[in-house]
C-alpha cells in the first residue's frame, strides 16, 4: 500500500475530510443566505430604529465566504495537517516508520501533500457553493475574479500546510504542532497590517477574494506575495526535512 | 573485536568479521545520573539469535534502538554487516494507525520499504524456512501478506482495525510487519513482554527458525525464553555488557557443582555415606527426602556422584544440577556486578 493510500485512509477512516469539507460547504451555503438576509433580520430585531444597509452585492457574499472559511475553515485545516504531519507524536509509531524509509521526506511529503490537496478541495468546494448560492440570490459574481481569488487563496493554504509540516517537526504532539502553526499565521496577518509590508505578506493572499472580485485590486498586485509564500514554502519544507532527519525517537 | 575491559566476565572469540552481522566498538550514550550505555562492545554473528538480558534501565532499549537507526550514540562506532534497508525492529510496545487493518498494516509496512528504495517487499528468490507455510486456506496462498500474518497466528484478525488490537496482537502484528520485509536483521525488544504462554512458546518457535536465515537480536526479562532459544547472550547491567558470548558458557560458568538426587530407599542412609567421600564439599537432606549433593568441582561430581549411588545400592529416581539456568547465572553475575560498585566494564 503506498503512503499516498495510506494518507487518503487517514483522511476517509477519521473522518478528517468530512470535517474539513463539512465546515467549507457549511459557510459557503450559510454566508451568502446571511449576507442576502442581512438586511431583514437587522430590519427585524431594530425595534423602533429605521437601519439603512445598502442592498448586498454579489462581491459581498463572495467576501463573507472568504473571511469566515478563512478563519475557522483554516483552523480545521491546520489541526487536520498537524494531526498528518506529527510523525513522531507516538513513539512506537514512529520507530515504525522511521525503520521502513531512508529519508524523513518520504514521510512527510504524502502527508503534508494529501493534507494541503484536502484543504484546498474543501476550500474550492465551499467557494462553488458560495458562488452557486450567491449567483441565486444577489447575481454572480465575475468568473474570472473569482478563478484568480480561487488560484491566490489555494496558494496560501498551501503555505499554511507549510507551516504546519514545519512545525510538526518542532513539537511533540499534535495539540503543540496546531497551536504553533496558528499563531504564526496570526502574527503574518498582523505584521500585515503594516502598510509597507501588506503586499509582501501571505496573509495578503486572504483579502485576494474581496479584493479582486470588488475589482479593487488587479491580479499582479498580489505578485510578490505570492513570491514570498513560494519562497516561504521552499524554506519552511527545506527546514522540516533537516529538522525531522536529525530528530531522535524517543 | 576487543572485549570489553574493566574486570568484566565479557568473552571474546576471534571470528573473522564477514561471519559478523553487527559489531559495536565503545559505544556510549550518557543519560547522566550513571543511565545509558557506557563503551558497549557487541558482537553479533551472521544468522544467530542473540539474547540481551538486564534489569529495568540497564540500557536494552537503548542499545537496540541504536543499532536500529533510531538513536544517535554519543560515541563509539557500528559495524553493521548488512545492508541498512535490510533492518527491521519491533519495538516493546508497537503501535499502528488505529484506522488501519492488520492487513493494511502489513501492505503499508511493504509499501514504505518500497518507496524507501528498499525494495524489501520483493525478496528475489529466498524462501527462508520462517517464511514457509502449508495449506490452502486464503491466508496460506500465494498472498504473501495473508501468509506472514497466518505465520504470527493472525490470519483470522487480518481485516480487523489495529485499534481493537490487545497489546500481545500488535507484537505479532510488528512481528508480521517486520517478517514481511525479509530482513537481514531483526531486532524484537521485548518481544514476549505481552504474550501468553502459548503464544510465548510459538513466538520463540519462530524466532528460532529464522536463525537460518538471518540474525535475530532480542531483548528479554523473561530468561527460560533466552535460554531456549538464544546460541549467544549478552548481560547488560547499568550500560555495561558484563557478560557476552555462548549462552551455555554463561551457564556453566556460573553452574554451582551440585545436584539434587532423588532415590528410592532410605535416603538418610545415602546422606551418612556421601558425608564421608572426599569429593563431597556438602550434602543436605531436603523436606522433599530428595538429596541435594555438592562436589569440590563439576566434572569430579560428574563422575564419582553416579559410583556413590551405585555403591550405596539406592534406586535412583532421578538426577538434576541444581541452578543450572540461565536465571541463576544471570542473577550470580549481576549480584557480583553489585558489589563491585562502579568497577565493572
């Protein structure tokens, strides 16, 4: 059975894709009703108060997608990695596999690889929803924004699982190696707020969806984060390969 | 290969290093506080089962672990006489993804050496005795993972999920994960610690049949297992090998020159002659009326015991040495480790 199998069972036997796929899907049909509805439930619950909220437009259904899946959808993502990537969180298991492979990257690649390939599908498979369910109820958004918002978050979810794998290489459990990955990508999303360094962070790649299907920002404005998570992704990969190799079953 | 120092009752034997699979020239890995290995000199010969025998924290795990890649030794070398792909481990407690069957277990343990570069699932043309089955069953077929795991007597567990697995199913399980890789090496750590009596007797079976093929280091608290099935023995006590070489040399070096005689008649009478033999340095009449009789030395008792008897015109029901295993040899040898304090090597 190859490790491709073996991480493609790890996802169906734990139930870990249901997760994953379940919490895109979930905000991909949920956050287009709530931004199409908005208006009404606030309308409902003013009491006495006259609330003005200028119609939703299909951007806005796109962009609550984004930013909620983007949060708890990459939450779920990165403790489902972790939980892939943590070779060495059980010893026994561990000496299992380190018996059977010359090299640390044979483990880690089909994990960290199946891991970000799920991430991405479910992300995706949530975005269709949304843009299925946004073209219903406010109009569709542009085909063409949303591909290229669909490529640039795609490659930060790959940076994130990145991250992940390279942090599963510093931790002990898989609890440690989630929680280290999470507030890395927390502190590139502040360190983003900076104005001189937003359009060289990561963390830029997750306003890519409102940005671009508002149109208020073109493609190649999100060139060199894209570089820098490329890069990013190469080091971080390069380091949990030397890190791993070097470590010791306890 | 030298031996290793320091007052040991190590033994070394010139062997001529392409009979050797594994040799370890000072190796040390310091814990601190005394725990650890401190300068092991291991050999062990193609194709033997070799035994490695300690008390808790004597450094048995550690010492495998190192030998399996698993660990880094601070100092010392590794000669390892096969190639490292062709090493297998089982370690005491094996565990698996929970989610997977024994069967899967087994594939993935293919799979992994597979795309490792191993190539270990292929195994040319060998067909080591251990790896023989009989019977048509679907798990004695020509599928070479229902056959391993009917080896290790999990045939019928095969499509059942690891995570049900009892602790002495997942070290056959390891055992059959490991097997299925035909290796060179193999090297159990406690590999009976969870297994019942019978499943004891199969294990050490098969362990003993392997030593046709390839070379079998094992860890073991239990020594009547040890003594049935290891050619050579390895006492490691606090990081230390105080003894290594032919498990029968251990027990005879430190085989007390005594037997326990049970006769029919009056043994009394027996007790009163033997007093009176030069050769017999002690003689007790046990609360079982058996005899227990202690020569100056084993091979004078060897001869003269049986002409005493004959001489006293007693039935003899039955002659045994008195401690001859490997328990009473390893405790003997341990306790004079003790109390020559750090000294030993």
């Amino acid at each position: 059975m190859s490790p491709w199998r073996v991480e493609w069972l790890r996802l169906v036997r734990t139930r870990r894709l249901i997760a994953l796929g379940g919490v895109f899907v979930f905000f991909g049909f949920i956050e287009p009703l709530g931004t199409y509805y908005l208006p009404d439930l606030l309308r409902h619950s003013a009491g006495g108060l006259k609330i003005v909220i200028p119609r939703p437009v299909p951007a806005d259904g796109i962009s609550s997608y984004a930013s909620n899946a983007l949060l708890i959808g990459l939450i779920v993502m990165v403790f489902v990695a972790a939980s892939a990537c943590m070779v060495d969180a059980r010893p026994a298991l561990s000496a299992f596999y380190r018996t059977r492979t010359r090299d640390f990257w044979q483990l880690l690649y089909p994990r960290a690889a199946v891991a970000a390939c799920a991430g991405v599908g479910a992300y995706l498979l949530g975005l269709l929803c949304a843009w299925y369910e946004t073209g219903v109820l406010i109009g569709a958004p542009g085909a063409a924004a949303m591909a290229e918002s669909a490529v640039l978050v795609s490659v930060y979810l790959v940076f994130a699982v990145a991250v992940t794998a390279a942090a599963s290489t510093l931790a002990r459990s898989t609890l440690a190696t989630a929680i280290w990955s999470i507030a890395f990508l927390l502190v590139i999303s502040v360190a983003a707020a900076v104005p001189q360094l937003k359009q060289w962070l990561p963390a830029a790649l997750t306003d890519a969806p409102d940005a671009l299907v508002r149109h208020t920002a073109a493609l190649h404005y999100y060139v060199p984060a894209v570089a820098v998570c490329a890069v990013g992704m190469i080091g971080l990969v390069l380091a949990a390969r030397w890190r791993g190799s070097s470590r010791e079953v306890s | 290969m030298e031996p290793s120092d320091g007052g040991t009752a190590l033994e070394s034997e010139a062997s001529d290093t392409t009979d050797l699979a594994v040799t370890t020239h000072g190796l040390v890995r310091d814990y601190g506080h005394g725990a650890g290995l401190h300068g092991i000199d291991l050999v062990v010969k193609r194709n033997e089962v070799y035994g490695l025998i300690g008390p808790n924290g004597a450094g048995k795990t550690t010492l495998l672990s190192i030998l399996a890649g698993l660990r880094r030794a601070d100092a010392g070398r590794i000669e390892l006489n096969v190639p490292a792909r062709r090493v297998a481990m089982c370690p005491d407690t094996p565990e698996f993804e929970p989610w997977l069957t024994a069967a899967e277990v087994v594939r993935q343990s293919r799979g992994l050496a597979a795309a490792g570069g191993g190539n270990r699932s292929s195994g040319g043309s060998r067909t080591p005795r251990g790896d023989r089955c009989s019977g048509g069953s679907r798990s004695d077929g020509a599928d070479p993972v229902g056959r391993v795991l009917a080896h290790v007597g999990l045939a019928d567990a095969a499509d059942r999920r690891t995570g049900g697995f009892s602790r002495g199913m997942k070290q056959r399980l390891s055992l059959a994960a490991a097997l299925t890789l035909k290796p060179e090496l193999l090297i159990l750590d406690e590999p009976s610690g969870a297994l019942d009596p019978a499943g004891r007797a199969e294990l050490f079976q098969l362990i003993a049949q392997l030593s046709d093929t390839r070379t079998v280091i094992f860890s073991s608290h239990i020594l009547a297992d040890v003594q049935r099935v290891a050619s050579s023995v390895g006492v490691l006590d606090r990081g230390q090998l105080l003894f290594q070489g032919p498990t029968q040399t251990l027990i005879d070096s430190y085989l007390r020159p005594a037997w326990n005689v049970r006769v029919r008649g009056c043994a009394d009478a027996l007790v009163r002659q033997l007093r009176d033999l030069a050769w017999v340095s002690g003689v007790k009449l046990l609360a079982d009326q058996s005899v227990e009789v202690e020569a100056v030395s084993a091979d004078i008792g060897e001869h003269e015991l049986p002409r005493a008897l004959v001489a006293a015109g007693v039935g003899l029901v039955s002659m045994n040495p008195v401690d001859a295993s490997l328990e009473a040899a390893f405790l003997a040898l341990t306790a004079g480790n003790a109390g020559n304090g750090e000294s030993g090597g």
